[in-house]
C-alpha cells in the first residue's frame, strides 16, 4: 500500500510540473518569437522563411496582374506542407521542393529553390 501511495504521489507532482513547465514554455516562446521545429516540414519551412525571397518572371508577372498576392506566397511558408516525395533535396546549391498549400480558396502547389544564401519562387500550379 506504501508503494502505491507514493507513485500516486509520484504522478500527481509529475503531472502538475508538466504543467507549469509546458505554460511557462508557451508563454516564453509567444513573447520572445521562438519556435521549436523539431519534424523535417517546420524545418525547412522555417529556413525558408530566413532567406531572402526572389520571384521567378512568371511570378512577377502574376503579381503584376494582380492575379497572386504576395501575402498568398508568404502563406505557404507560414501554413504550408512540402510534399518531400516530389521534392527533390539531393541537389546543390539548391534545393527544389515542393510546397502544398491555398490560393483563394484552391488547392494550390508553389515550386521553389532554396538556396543557401536566398529563396527562388519558381512556380504557382492548382490543383
């Protein structure tokens, strides 16, 4: 009985630190901005968005005619999920993914080169 009481006291101390561990961590990372990315797609998002942004001449001119907001594209770094399958990471000095996300409604791919030192928007394609 000794043994169960103190498990059970065990767990009740455990589970009230993870609590206040997991709200000071929250409150911490919304004043500070920090994320913690720890799977391959959080990642490579949040490297992305570090790097310079460049658009490719079929972008600009999307933006041009006011058919794509550059707010949109920012989107899919923020919201968006790589398709690693239909990525191709093996090249250098860039590599070129493939980021599924929404445009106005539509399901939408947006292809880019990241690069080491900057970001290429290559391609917007609905689905």
């Amino acid at each position: 009985m000794a043994l169960l009481k103190r498990i059970g006291f065990y767990l009740v101390g455990l589970s009230i630190g993870i609590v206040f561990l997991t709200l000071f961590l929250k409150k911490k990372s919304e004043e500070t901005g920090v994320e913690f990315c720890y799977f391959p797609n959080c990642r490579v998002l949040k490297d992305m968005r570090s790097k310079p942004l460049f658009y490719s001449d079929e972008i600009n001119k999307m933006l041009q005619e006011k058919k794509l907001d550059s707010l949109e594209i920012a989107n899919f770094f923020t919201n968006g999920d790589i398709d690693f399958g239909k990525s191709n990471t093996k090249t250098n000095p860039c590599k070129s993914y493939l980021i599924e996300g929404e445009v106005n409604g539509k399901d939408a791919f947006l292809k880019v080169d990241n690069c080491t030192a900057k970001l290429l928007v290559k391609s917007l394609e609905y689905n």
